[in-house]
C-alpha cells in the first residue's frame, strides 16, 4: 500500500510538471495572471508529491519491504538502520528519485523565494524547471521505476554492497546532487531570459546566488566523495581522474566560470550572451555527467544501468533538452549583445580571463574523458587516457589561473592599473618565494614543480589577504577604522576573499600530497615495527571483533616519533557475509600537517599480514581547504544584496554602466 | 565517487594492490617498476592502473615487469613489451598518434581559439580610454553644419 501511495505520487508530480511547463508559459506569453499562477502552485505541489513518494521508498527500507523489488535487490534486514536509509539512493531507481526530488526542492524554491523576480520571468524559469522534471519523471515511471512489486517476495534482501556501508553514502550523494541538480536552476534562468530576449544586470543579479548556491554544494559533494574514496579504497589516493570523478568536476568547472561572468553582467552589463552559454553548458555537463553514470556508457564490461533502454531514453533526454535550449540560444543570442567599453586591464578583463581559462581547462577533462568513447564509436580504436594525460594538461592550463586570482581582485572595474596592483602584491610574491624556497628545503630538495606549486599557493593565499588588507585600508588608516570597514565590507566580497583562500589552502594539499607521498609496503608480525618518514609504526598484531552485519580483522599500530607516542591505529579488513565481499577500513590520525594512514590485508600463509602505511603530507589542508571554499560561497550567499536585488534601480542604471560597488 | 563506482560495478575489491613478495630488493628497480605500473592500465579494471589494482591479470603484469627489469631492460624496453602483448590501450597515458591527435592537441587549440575569440572580442570593445577620437576634416565639418541648420529651418 505504501509503495503504491508512492508510485501514486510519482504520477501525479508528472502530471503537475506538464501542468508547470506549459500553462503558465503560455500565460506569461498572453499576460494571463491565472495560467501564470499555476506556475509557482505547481511546484509546490511538485516538491510535495515527491517528498511523498520519497518517503514511501525510504519507508519500504525502513520495515525491509521485500516485496518491492528495489529494496529486495538493495537490502538487507539486518543492515543497521542508517545504512538502510541511505540505501535509499544507493541504487540507481533510488538516486533518480534522489535526483527529481532534488530538482523539485529547487523548483520550490524559486517559487516560494523568488518573489522579488517579475511575474513573467519566475513563471518561465519555472516552466523550464518543469520541462526538465518532466523528463527526468517520464524516464524514471518507464525505465526506472522504484516502486515495481515483486509477486513472490524473498525472506531477505540480497543487501547494500559493503562499500556503501558507509556514512560517506549519507552525505555524498546528496551534496553532489544538490550541486548538480542546483545548476538547473541557473540552466532555466538562462533559457527564460532567452525566452524574454532580454538579460539585464538585474537577472545576474537574481540568477547568481542560485549559482553560488549549487556551486557551494557541488563543491563540498565532490570533496566529500574524493575523502569517502581516500578512507574508504585504502589506496591513499584521492584523486584518480575517474570518468565519474570527472562527470562531476565538468559542471563544477563550467559553475565557477559562471559564478564569475555572472558577476561582469552584473556590474558592466556585458558578456551576457556567453554567460547564458555558461549557465546553459554548466546544467548540460550535469546532465551529461548523470548520463554517463547512469547509462553505463563508460563500461563496454558491466554497467550501473545495464539496460541500454535506460542509457537510450537519457541521451534522448540529454539531446532535447542541450540541442532544444542551444537552438534558443542560436536564435536569440544576436539580440543580447551590448555597447559597453571592455577594456583588456581591468576587473572584467580579468574575470574573461578566468572564464577564458576556467572553460579552456573544462573543455580538455571533457575531451579527455569522452575521447576513448568517441574514438571506439568512430574507428574501434581503442585508447585509455589515464592520470598521466590530465595531468600533464589540467595543470598548465590551472596554474596561469592562479597566479590571475591573485591579481584580478586588485584591478578595478572599467579600467585597473596593473603596476599598481602589482605592487601591491610585493607581499605575496615575498610569501611565494618564501613557501617555494621552504617547502623545497623540507623535501630534501626533491621537486621543484611541487615547490613552485606551494610558491603559488601562498601567492594565492597572500594575494586574497593582500586584497582584504586593501579593502579595508589596514595599516594604512588607523586600526579602528579598518575594523568599522571590515565590518562595514559586503558579505559577498568576504565570500570571495574567504573562497580563494580555501582555493590556496587546496593546492597546498594537491601539491603537497602528490610529489612527497612516503608508502611503505610490508609484510609484518606481531611485534615488528617499521619507519615511515620519521614516525615508527609498531605493528599489535591482529583480533577478530564483530560488527554488526560483518566480521572485522582489526590490525592494531602504535605510532611513536623519537619515542614518543604519537597515536594507536587500527585499520580494519571486514567481511560482509550477506555480499560475500571484503572491505578495507584504513586508520588515519592527522596531524593537520599530514596524515598518518595504515591499511591491513592479507595474513600470509606464514601468519604475517602484509601491510600498507603512509605519510601524505597535507592532505588534511585539502579537506580544510574545501570546507573553506563552501564557507565563502556561503558567506557570499548571506549577502542582503542577493535577496534584496533592488531591480528597479538596476535597471535604470543599466545602460550607463551600474556603479563598481564590490 | 570511485567508490560509489566500483561498488556499482562489483569489480575488484579494494584491497592493497602491490603485496610484499612482489617488491624487489633493489629499491631502485622496485623504484622504476612503481613507475611504469603507474601507467599501465589494468585491462580488466575500470580506469586503474595495475598499480592500484589488485585484481589478478594486474598482479601477473606487475610481476611481469619486475621480471623484465630484473633481466636488464630499459623502461621503454619494459613499456614496449607490454604494450607488443596488449596494444597502446594498456597505456594510461596514450602516446602520441594520428588518433590521439586530437586528444594531445586539442587542449592547445581550444586555448589559441579561446584566445583569439577573446582577443577579438576585447579587440572591439576596448575604445581606448584617455585617447580622444580623431577631430573631423573641414569637409566633414561644413557637413555637419549643413544638416545642423537644415535642421533648424522651420
């Protein structure tokens, strides 16, 4: 009966989204104010029905209803209780639902706190989010239907694959989606506006906190993913270049490019037709990302989605939805032009600059990761490209973007003075110099990429500290007064200074965690100790305890520096009889300034187990990094600014150039 | 993500990839194997290097590059021997070929084209500020002031 009520809810979202996508669009169009008001309603009731029907699956799991055929394949009645809710959208019928829900929530969104928008603009964003659901709902009621009845249930489920057995699936999934659903709702601002054929300084201004919003929970999602593979894999690696790695870094990428020329529409009122491009391609690299995942596209092997319907019905999805809003875009690009003066030295040309590299670096992980698809489509050749490539391209192409981080925000708008600005750098290329010259020193003089990798870390740091310090007249006007200033700073400059720190702080812990990584393989008793770079890990031996659906071997390490005792370990390999599978739990103690990691494996036939230990220097300083950046979208998101919008004013001024205020 | 990914796939478990009785003694040798393992593909895995995977063609790979090393072959000798056997796919990063030109260059095209869009379009735009426009001719002048009073005739 519970499923029922939820396939039930399921059809009737599909139907209030073919109600939100058309009637209200036709109103906008004809200044009908009842169709229009049917717009906003329907989301609502969007986000209602799918709340039901996503209480009703996790409900199935809850009481391990087996005679839905999802929760017989993805669980187990004796998973503890917050494995078999987030078993939920551990499964592909379930994340889609994850995913409509989440795209629902946003629809709502927009139609309970987008009050200050014009009537016709809200109802034609929300249309578009309509269309977008309607699609993703007609895909899951054909192909992927959570809900099926099995007509002879099991006794039990065949259980969550031991991986996911995690708290990681609790929180990565949704944060990823969040960013990447998010990004629909830049999408659908962008195809209303061409819609209208108008984009204005007040739309940037509207569509960039929905912007900052998913590009805030895309970037904790990847984050969160990329920590889950490093504790969980036991390969202490966090990055791997993975396909799916990349589907989702492709829109986080194309975001951050449109969080910044959203900012150039807003105060120039220039470079609008290319931010709608952005707005439409970040959404469509979502899109393409779920694709891929889900399809199974990436595998010839074995796929999530094996089904080809499913991977069929998604690229139909994906070839509407990008080719329908690009065609748009063709037809009504040539009308957004502007007349504003862009001169090359300036905040803006250092913005295009960003966006100039920031899409140079998305097109080439784009390419670099369909390019193996592609070429066996097109010849039957078959290539891999691996780390080796990204790195070697990714990188150049990220490096100039950093070193421009530091000095765009010093540039004023209209027209900047880079001597002066780089002068007022001289700190920052001091504090570079000093962290390359250091870091290189303390690596024993191995690797001077790494340590110009650092040096730009802290020119980055330095730079974002030197622009506050700027701001804020430190040093330069007496100490109460660069406070009041402080106080008296836009939150959305705050966000930005506190963001690109976070972006500092993360290539430190790139850098520093890929060139001086120590691993130590060994096979140890009981009583043998080994060094690794400066600490000594004396190995306990190992004790069987039980979980609660698992059998653990947990290894034991003491970890002492000069005799010192520094931390106890305890990496665990466990067994999981319902999957009849393993899983290697690695012990990490961080120091803040590196992670001490230990893996278990196999015992040998001689009773020693062989064992994997690392030093990875500042990989904590990635995660703290990241949790940084977020903080400064958030920051930034808490902006009155944002909310308030002051259209009216904006638009008057829109033509002679909106004051430079942040 | 990866691990959402291999859950998915049910391929190989996460455990240690190289084991201990692989490694060499000379930790130079066991040095340059970690290196090219790092770049070799495991043919039945998902995107993983044989370095990294413990399924159980990587591992005879990983001991098959030892074996070579321990026999006196260069790194390039090594590389070539495995790919002979299991063709340019084993190699993560993908040598350079006519198809895989457009994935070795493209990168550079895309920033030259990038560039240039934005050049030109900077180009354009960028009046430059301070420089006054070019003062008119008589001519142009004596035109101006022909329309001028056309204009102010009733």
């Amino acid at each position: 009966m519970i499923a029922e009520i939820g396939h039930y809810g399921l059809v009737l979202a599909l139907l209030l989204a073919t109600v939100q996508s058309t009637l209200p669009l036709a109103g906008a169009a004809r200044g009908h104010p009842g169709w229009m008001a049917l717009g906003p309603a329907a989301a609502l009731g969007q986000l209602i029905f799918l709340g039901l029907a996503f209480a009703a699956l996790t409900w199935a799991y809850v009481v391990s209803d087996f005679s839905v055929a999802n929760v017989a394949q993805n669980s187990h009645s004796a998973k503890p209780l917050l494995y078999k809710i987030t078993g939920v959208w551990g499964n592909h019928e379930g994340s889609m639902l994850l995913w409509v829900l989440i795209l629902a929530l946003f629809g709502a969104a927009v139609a309970l706190f987008g009050g200050n928008l014009p009537e016709t603009l809200r109802v034609r964003v929300l249309a578009v989010q309509g269309m977008v659901g309607f699609g993703f709902l007609l895909f899951i009621l054909f192909t992927s239907n959570p809900f099926d009845r099995l007509a002879m249930p099991p006794a039990d489920g065949r259980g969550l694959n031991p991986l996911l057995q995690d708290p990681g699936l609790a929180f990565h999934p949704p944060f990823l989606y969040l960013g990447y659903v998010g990004f629909s709702t830049a999408f659908s601002f962008a195809v209303a506006a061409l819609i209208e054929g108008r984009v204005t300084a007040a739309w940037a201004r509207w569509v960039r906190p929905w912007t900052l919003a998913a590009w805030s929970f895309l970037t904790i999602g990847i984050a969160l993913g990329s920590w889950w593979a490093y504790y969980e894999l036991g390969w202490g690696g966090w990055w791997y270049w993975d396909p799916v790695e990349n589907a989702s870094f492709l829109p986080w990428l194309a975001g951050t490019a449109l969080l910044h020329s959203a900012i150039v529409v807003e105060k120039r009122d220039t470079l609008k037709s290319w931010t709608v491009l952005l707005a439409i391609f970040a959404f469509s690299l979502s899109l393409i990302g779920t694709f891929l995942v889900r399809s199974g596209v990436l595998t010839s092997v074995h796929a999530f989605a094996q089904d080809p319907e499913r991977g069929l019905f998604i690229l139909v999805l994906l070839i509407i939805a990008i080719g329908g809003s690009l065609a748009l875009y063709a037809v009504r690009a040539p009308t957004l032009r502007s007349t504003a003066v862009f001169a090359p030295i300036s905040r803006e040309g250092a913005l295009l600059v960003n966006n100039l590299l920031l899409a140079t670096a998305c097109a080439t992980v784009f390419l670099g990761t369909l390019y193996p698809l592609f070429l066996e489509a097109l010849t039957d050749e078959k290539v891999s490209v691996g780390p080796p490539y990204f790195n070697a391209t990714f990188l150049p192409i990220i490096a100039p973007a950093l070193v421009a981080m530091a000095i765009g925000p010093l540039l004023a708008w209209k027209r900047g003075d880079l001597g002066r600005a780089m002068s007022r750098l001289w700190i920052a290329g001091l504090a570079a110099l000093g962290v390359a010259v250091l870091s290189y020193v303390a690596a024993g003089g191995d690797g001077i990429l790494a340590a110009l990798g650092m040096g730009l870390a802290g020119w980055l740091f330095m730079g974002a500290m030197v622009e506050l310090a700027e701001r804020i007249k430190l040093f330069r006007a007496p100490l109460g007064e660069s406070l009041s200033r402080a106080r008296g700073l836009p939150r959305a400059a705050w966000g930005m200074t506190v963001a690109h720190a976070g972006v500092a702080v993360v290539a430190a812990g790139v850098t520093a965690s890929g060139a001086w990584k120590t691993e130590s393989i060994q096979a140890m008793r009981a009583g043998d100790s080994v060094e690794v770079a400066g600490y000594t890990f004396t190995f306990e031996g190992v004790k069987t305890v039980p979980g609660p659906n698992y059998r653990a071997e947990r290894g034991t390490f003491t970890v002492t520096r000069d005799g010192r005792p520094v931390a106890v370990l305890t990496p665990e390999k466990r067994f999981y009889p319902v999957a009849q599978r393993d899983t290697t739990e690695a012990a990490i103690h961080t120091t803040w300034l590196a992670d001490l990691y230990a893996v278990i494996s196999e015992p040998g036939a001689d009773g020693a187990w062989s064992t994997r230990i690392y030093h990875n220097p500042l990989v904590p300083w990635i995660w703290i990094g990241v949790i940084v950046m977020g903080l400064g979208g958030a920051l930034s998101l808490t902006d009155r600014r944002h909310r308030v919008g002051a259209p009216r004013r904006t638009r008057a001024e829109a033509g002679a150039a909106a004051p430079a205020q942040a | 993500m990866r691990a959402l990914l291999f859950a998915l796939l049910f391929l190989a478990l996460p455990a240690v990839a190289v084991e201990p009785e692989e490694i060499l003694d000379d930790p130079a040798l066991e040095a340059r194997a970690r290196a090219i393992s790092k770049d070799l593909r495991c043919l039945v895995c998902q995107n993983q290097s044989i370095d990294d995977s413990n399924a159980e063609l990587a591992r005879d790979l990983r001991v098959l590059v030892r074996e070579r090393l321990v026999a006196g072959d260069s790194d390039q000798q090594v590389v070539e021997f495995v790919v002979a056997r299991y063709g340019d796919f084993v190699l993560l990063n993908p040598p350079v070929k006519p198809h895989t030109w457009l994935l070795w260059f493209g990168p550079v095209i895309i920033l030259i084209l990038a560039a240039s869009g934005v050049a030109l379009y900077v180009g354009r735009r960028a009046r430059p500020i301070g420089i006054e426009a070019e003062p008119l001719t008589a001519e142009e002048r004596a035109r101006i002031n022909a329309v001028l009073r056309d204009k102010d005739k009733p």
